[in-house]
C-alpha cells in the first residue's frame, strides 16, 4: 500500500495575497527574525490555531496544518467578516448586503479581510495529541491597512502613542470566572439560530460558597485549578495566584505586570484555554459576570495600572517624599478615568448581564464615579506606595474585549495626564453632567457611549459597529423582558442563554 500524492494548481491556497507581508512592509525585524525561525520548526508541529478577537473578546480561529500555515505566515489568511457582523446570540448586526453604516467598504457583500500572523504570539500549546500552536493574527484590509475594526490594532495605536511619550504603561490583571461541573453532555442546539440561543450548559456548582479565602473551599477546585496553574504557566504566562472568592466555585486568577498589548493577549488567551481545559474534564468553565446560578456572586475584572518612565524605569504614580499615596501625575491619570468613565463604560461592561454587578445590592460593588486609597466601593481603587503605587480600576466585567477595554483606559488615563485641568481630589466624581456613578444598565451605558466622545478615541467605524452589533443584542433582550418580564435583579433564561456558555 502506499499513499497516494495529491497535486493542487497553486501552492499557496486560500492566502491573503502572496508576499502579503513583505509588500506593505508589514512586519519590524523582531517579527521578521521571529518568523524565519518558526518556519524552521513547523516540520516538528500538525496543526496551527490562527486566531483573532472579535468585537465581543471571543476568539474566532481556523485550524491550518503546519504545511499550509507556511504559506499564511507571509501572505495572510483570507477570513469571512461574520465576526464583525454577529451580535452576541449571533444576529446579523450590520446589514453587510445593504447600506451597512459603518463605512467599511469591504463589508459589502461580506467580502473578505486578510489575517496575519504575528509571529511575536507564536506558541506551541503543552499536552498530548496533536502537536499544535497557537498564533494570533491582525486584521488588514485587502489593500494592506489595518481595519478599521480591528480592536487588536487600536490598542497598538493607544500604546503607541505612550511610546511617543516616553511612557510605558504595566497592566496586573485579576480576572474571576466560575468554575462549574457539566451534568451532561447536552450539546444546547434545541432552538438554536441566528439570534436563537439554545439551552446554556446544565451544569452543577462545585461548593456552597461563601467562605471567602477558605482553604478547604480551594480544594473542591484544586483537582482542576492546580493542573491549570501549571499548564498556564507552561505558556508563558506569568500567573501569580489561584482563589477561591465568594461564590460557589468562583474562581479569582492574578496575573504579574505586562506590557498593554501582552496583557490583552494574555487575557485572550488565558479565557480560551481556560475553557477549553476544563470542558475537556468534564466541568465549565464560565467568564459571565453573574451565572444563572443558586448563590452566584457577580465577577468583576480589575485592571491594575501604573505607568514607567521608558527611558529610566521609573515608576511615575509613586508620590516622593514619606508620605506616600500616589503622585500628581497618578491623579492626574485617575481624573482621565474617571472623565471618561460613563462614555467608555460599554467597553468595560458590555453584557447586559455585567449591570447586575454594579448595582446597589452589592456592598462592594465600584459603582461611585471616584477615586480613594484603599476603598473597594469607589471605581478606582489606589493601591500600594511608593515603587508599588498603581491604580485598581474594578468597573469591568470578565468577558469584556480585552484590547477595547485596555484601549479604552489608556486612552482615558493619557488624556487626563494631557489635560490642562488640575487632578481631581480623592473621593471626586465628574461634575461636567453632575452623574455620580457607572452607568446602571446596558441600555444606559450605549447612550453614554452614542451620545459621547467614544468615535474621536475608536474611529467612525468602529464605534458606529459597536453601536449596531449593541442595539441588536438590546433588541432581542427587551423583545424577551416584554414577554417574559423578569423579576428585579433576576438573572433571565435569556442572558444565560445568550452568555453562559459562549463567555
């Protein structure tokens, strides 16, 4: 027997465009080094995960073998936009057969982007089975521009504009999540559609809860959390700790400062294998801030953030002197945040479910539009002195976009370092439309973000898509409420079914 040599009239196959990269210059000679030495190991791997976030911080990916990733390393992937056009349920958002709104040409006709692989976020994932890597691209238009939708390039034009500064910004992140057992296998397609969600996993909470730190409630998660911890760290990521917090099976991961762009992929990252590791034993992993769970506790992410002078490595929010506290350049960094808090709020928080968390029925809940030392109750949290000294931002939900909502605060924080204005006090909120705290729903919060600045920070595009692909997920929401008017504060079949297993 012997196996048979299948011949293609074209070598490169669904590629971009050949030489793609090399022809927009596309690439720094880190990446281009980087690249000439992945090609010499793609002998030794089977498959290659390219990858992207999509407006709504899922990955959306294609599987290659290594021998066709060898041509879409340097010429891009052809990749459909339905990532750009599904809400969340996964109802077209933008009528891309139509006048679409959004001023991206190319998505008339759903006509393809092109995806390339940056070769600096090469990996190859631990485990047996197939010898696969993992790789995540950036979105370019066909005629070698960055799109204009791409998250992952606005955080890279954000963090650019430190780099003109003289500022690098240090990101700690602290995600929850809840970690469930799956009571079957049940795939949840029953109903489901464009816009339809079927049933969310059925699932069982691991403990009762509600022992904060308790060690014993660590260790009703530790046959998955421990083996976790080290597959994470065998990535590269630098994982500092694993928590039991209140909930049943609630789950808090910290990570060690990286840079923006490292963070947000990070967190990419981190969620989707976290996921995948624990639906492959058995359980479910969710970063839906509020499960339809029995005695669930919202889950928050806080963003840690300093800054360092580039050039000498200090650290600039530390105050001089005994005193301690942060430095006039921290406030005036806060007072950026907090400016901007209610028009970027929908990046931080973009779920209908992630309001459950700010509301007043939660004592710790970072509701108050201010700033204080070392007060859980305020948005923005200082924490630490001297050299440690950094701000705690805990407005933002788990599933949020990571590269819109590190965007987002950057982009707020360096306009208040920029502003002619004074730092706010301690405990200050903005008194320019006399609102006092986050927005309280996600209806209020896409106000906030329509009627504001946010196009100025994200593009034209970018913000008229986030509007669409939010307005439809409202729709369907408030569709449901009408028929099925839930109870105050309840979590809803709907959200359950929109989020729980997709986030």
């Amino acid at each position: 027997m012997y196996a048979r040599s299948w011949s293609s009239p074209s070598a490169e196959g669904s590629v971009g465009s050949p030489s793609f990269v090399a022809h927009h210059q596309l690439w720094d000679d880190a990446r281009t080094a980087a690249a000439a030495e992945i090609t010499s190991r793609l002998d030794h791997l089977d498959l290659v995960r390219l990858v992207f976030a999509d407006p709504h911080g899922l990955a959306r990916s294609k599987t290659l073998t290594a021998q066709a990733f060898r041509g879409v390393l340097r010429n891009g992937m052809n990749f459909s936009p339905g990532p750009f056009v599904f809400d969340t349920g996964h109802a077209v958002a933008v009528d891309f057969t139509g006048e679409h709104g959004i001023g991206v040409d190319e998505i008339s006709g759903a006509g393809n982007f092109v995806l390339v692989p940056d070769p600096l976020t090469f990996q190859q994932l631990p485990g047996d089975g197939p010898r696969t890597a993992w790789v995540i691209g950036d979105e370019y238009l066909r005629d070698g521009t960055p799109h204009p939708l791409s998250a992952r390039a606005l955080l890279r034009r954000t963090e650019a504009r430190y780099a003109a500064r003289g500022l690098t910004p240090a990101l700690g992140l602290e995600v929850e999540w809840y970690l469930t057992r799956r009571l079957d296998d049940a795939p949840g397609n029953t109903g489901n559609g464009f816009g339809l969600q079927g049933d969310a996993p059925r699932v069982a909470a691991l403990n009762a809860g509600y022992q904060f730190n308790l060690d014993a409630a660590y260790d009703t998660a530790a046959p998955l959390t421990d083996p976790l911890a080290l597959y994470l760290g065998a990535l590269g990521l630098p994982l500092r700790s694993m928590e039991h917090e209140s909930g049943p099976g609630q789950i808090e991961t910290t990570f060690s400062p990286m840079s923006a762009l490292d963070t947000a992929d990070a967190m990419l990252l981190f969620r989707t294998v976290t996921k995948r590791w624990c639906a492959a034993r058995g359980h479910h992993a969710s970063f839906m801030s509020q499960p339809r769970l029995d005695g669930a506790d919202p889950s928050g992410w806080h963003l840690n953030q300093s800054l360092l002078d580039t050039a000498t490595g200090r650290p600039l929010f530390a105050a001089e002197g005994l005193s301690g506290g942060i430095s006039p350049s921290g406030k005036a960094y806060a007072e950026g945040l907090l400016g901007w808090a209610r028009e970027l709020c929908l990046l931080s928080v973009p779920t209908v479910n992630g309001y459950h968390r700010l509301g007043a029925a939660h004592s710790l809940a970072p509701t108050r539009l201010g700033w204080s030392v070392e007060d859980r109750t305020a948005m923005l949290r200082v924490v630490g002195s001297g050299a440690g000294a950094h701000i705690e931002n805990r407005i933002g939900e788990p599933c949020a976009n990571p590269y819109l909502n590190i965007a987002g605060q950057l982009f707020a924080g360096l306009d208040g370092l920029t502003a002619a204005a004074p730092a706010a006090p301690a405990a200050a909120a903005p008194a320019a439309t006399g609102d006092t705290t986050v927005p309280q729903s996600l209806r209020e919060a896409l106000d906030a973000f329509r009627t504001g600045r946010a196009a100025q920070f994200l593009g034209a595009p970018l913000a008229a898509t986030l509007t669409k692909l939010k307005e439809s997920e409202l729709r369907r929401y408030e569709a449901w409420c009408l028929h099925t008017p839930p109870a105050p504060g309840q979590v809803t079949d709907w959200e359950q079914r929109e989020y729980f297993g997709a986030y």
